[in-house]
C-alpha cells in the first residue's frame, strides 16, 4: 500500500498546479490512496485575511466540488479522500466539527501552526524558547484531545526555528507522544522541509532526535510527502528514502489510515 493523506492545493496561496496534475502524478508513482487535505479556511470573525496561507472561506465550495469530481472520474483507479489540515483553535473548533459532519469529509489532520488562531497568534514554527514551545505542546495535545483528528501533522514542527533539540524538545516529545498514544493517534513523518524548502537555511523535520522518542514510546508513525506541488509526489525520491528509514518502526510504522468518519 502507497497513501498519502497531506496533499495541498493551489488555493492556499503557496503552493502549485491543478488538483487532477496531483492525482496524475500519484497514479505514476502507483499511489493506492491520495487524501487533499488543503489548509482550512477558517471563518474569522474579524476582517483578518490569511490568503498566503490558506483558501479564503468562499472558496471552499469550489474546493469540495473539486476533490469530489476528481473521486468520480478516478474510481476504481486511485482512492481519491477529502479532508482539511487544521489548528487547534478554541474559538472555530465548534465550526469545524460541524463542517466536518455537515460534508461528510473523510478526514481531518492536526497541523498546529499558529497558537489559537492566525489572527493574533504566534506562529508555533518559530518557537525560541521553552516557554513558546511549551504553549505549542499545550495546545496541540488539547487539539488531539478533541478527537476530531486522523492524525498529527509533522509534530516536530517547533524545531523550525529552535536553536536544538534540548531537554525542553526532549520532554515535549514525549509529552505530545503519550498523547498521541492515548489517543490512539499516529504521528507524521513529514517530508515538506526536505524536499528542499528548508527555513532559514534549516532543513529541521523529520527531526532525527523527535522520532527516536516516537519510537521509544512506541507511537505510530505514517509518512506525509506535504505536497504543495505535483513533483512531490511524482518524485520518489524522499518517499522511498523515508520508507526505508522507518522501517525500523516495525508493525508502528503504517502503510495507511483506518479511517472511521466523525
């Protein structure tokens, strides 16, 4: 089995190429599952904009109709999913749980970025100090604690920017791992950043040290290629150097997700 759950889409602002190239380039690299899980329009209460960042709300429709098409034309041939990656963000939690059940959506994702909303809140991938990541382990474990999430995107997120993986990274691992474990909740081993698009001159996840304690604590892991553009995924090179490196996981590292719809 070949799955990707973490596929974007160019209505967020920062990535490329058409819905139909991605599923395409998954059917070349023999893909049995490709899940879109474009970054939520979250519906601000302000008149705040994140358009770099994700869709504007009134495109959501177009989104949906989008991956839906794309379901239809490609059955039988590829498993085609519709999701979003969210936030934990306490205010539109309520909305997005029902927007999950009200479109029948096939799964959610926990990318924490930002501390309870875009709008005013740090960005968590560029958290310095132990306090900062501190607020980012909080907040994403009250995000697992929802249960509205398949699984938690690239969670070694925080080192980003942090200077290294100190005591502080090393308890919040395991912090974020035992709630995963709780929760019955598989982790990412996210590939984005190495694909060439390292932050300030850091390619800083998969980060190495974070997923020796995601084994230690016996957490699943599944990989997510991140796509923001359709090479991701017809390039093989980082999937099947990922697939080699968890091999180590055993029977934690999953080919795909067992997905029940909330």
């Amino acid at each position: 089995m070949k799955a990707n759950y973490h596929t974007h889409t160019a209505r967020c602002g920062h990535a490329s190429g058409t819905d139909e190239q991605y599923v395409q380039a998954a059917l070349a690299q023999g893909f049995d599952v490709l899940g879109f899980s474009d970054h939520v329009p979250w519906p601000y209460r302000s008149d705040f904009t994140n358009t770099g960042v994700r869709m504007h709300i009134s495109r959501m429709g177009e989104y949906l109709a989008s991956i839906r098409g794309l379901k239809e034309k490609y059955a039988g041939k590829i498993e085609i999913l519709l999701g979003f990656e969210c936030e934990y963000f306490p205010d539109y939690i309520g909305w997005l749980a029902d927007t999950a059940h009200e479109e029948a959506l096939d799964y959610l994702i926990l990318g924490n970025h930002y501390d309870g909303s875009d709008e005013t809140g740090m960005y968590f991938g560029g958290a310095r100090n132990a306090a900062q990541l501190n607020q980012y382990v909080k907040m994403t474990v009250r995000g697992i604690e929802t249960g509205l999430f398949a699984y938690l995107a690239h969670p070694d997120l925080f080192m980003r920017r942090y200077p290294q993986f100190d005591g502080d990274c090393k308890k919040a691992a395991r912090e974020l791992c035992r709630a995963c474990a709780a929760a019955n909740m598989p982790m990412e081993y996210n590939l984005h950043d190495r694909y060439g698009r390292a932050w300030m001159g850091r390619t800083s996840y998969p980060a190495p040290e974070f997923f020796v304690i995601v084994r230690e604590e016996g957490v699943d892991v599944l990989i997510g290629l991140d796509a923001h553009e359709p090479q991701e995924i017809a390039d093989p090179t980082q999937w099947d150097r990922a697939h080699a490196e968890l091999a180590a996981f055993g029977e934690h590292y999953l080919d795909r997700l067992a997905l029940t719809r909330k």
